[in-house]
C-alpha cells in the first residue's frame, strides 16, 4: 500500500500493484502536506502541524505536536513511525496513535544501530 498527496491536498490510497483506493480529505482550511506508511498505519501530516493516523482504511485517529510546536515531517519504517516537530525535537510512535517516545534530540552525529553505522 502507498499514499499519494494529491494537489487539492487530499491523500489518495494506491494499491501495491496500482489501482486507486480510498481518498482522505483533510478538515477544512488544511491540507495534506506529508504523508508516511509503514507495515501497520498510515500517517498523514496536515499543515496545522498535526498528524492524522490511517489503519484498515479509516482514519483511527490524530496525534498533537506538544504545545508550541508543529510536525514539520513524517517517516516511517516497518513498525514505527517518527516525527519531526518545529523546535529539532522527533517524538517515535509504534502504532497506537500515541507517542511513545518523545523528543528524542536530532544530531548529525553518526548513530551506532546493531545493523551497523549510519548518518543522516
């Protein structure tokens, strides 16, 4: 499954082997901006800084930045999903719509993983 951002802002379903599928349009006065699959959900980024979360082709539900901050992107790999909020900060979720980690501290340093070294 992918997610396309068309150009009025509404989010289009693509099938892995093509064909269109559900459309989402954002709430009034918003757009989708970004937008992020992993193995579970769907996630959607608005331009209110908000993220809407997609499981089994409904919206499931929205996760707020904190407080005077927005989510500026989205990415995902295959169980959890990160966001960049505006102050550098990344909050982690893993699927329930609630955040997990939050804040983790951005850097440019290289980052040890067990799968080996990797930059930004």
């Amino acid at each position: 499954m992918r997610q396309l951002i068309r150009a009025d802002g509404a989010v289009q379903r693509v099938g892995t082997f093509g064909g269109e599928g559900k459309t989402f349009f954002p709430p009034s006065g918003t757009k989708y901006i970004d937008c992020t699959v992993n193995m579970w959900n769907g996630y959607f980024l608005r331009s209110d800084g908000v993220v809407v979360q997609e499981k089994m082709g409904g919206i499931s539900g929205t996760i707020e930045p904190p407080t005077g901050t927005k989510y500026t992107s989205i990415e995902a790999n295959q169980y959890c999903s990160y966001f960049l909020r505006s102050d550098g900060k990344i909050d982690r979720t893993t699927g329930y719509c609630e955040i997990q980690t939050a804040g983790i501290t951005a850097t440019s340093e290289p980052i040890s993983s067990s799968a080996g070294w990797f930059g930004n």
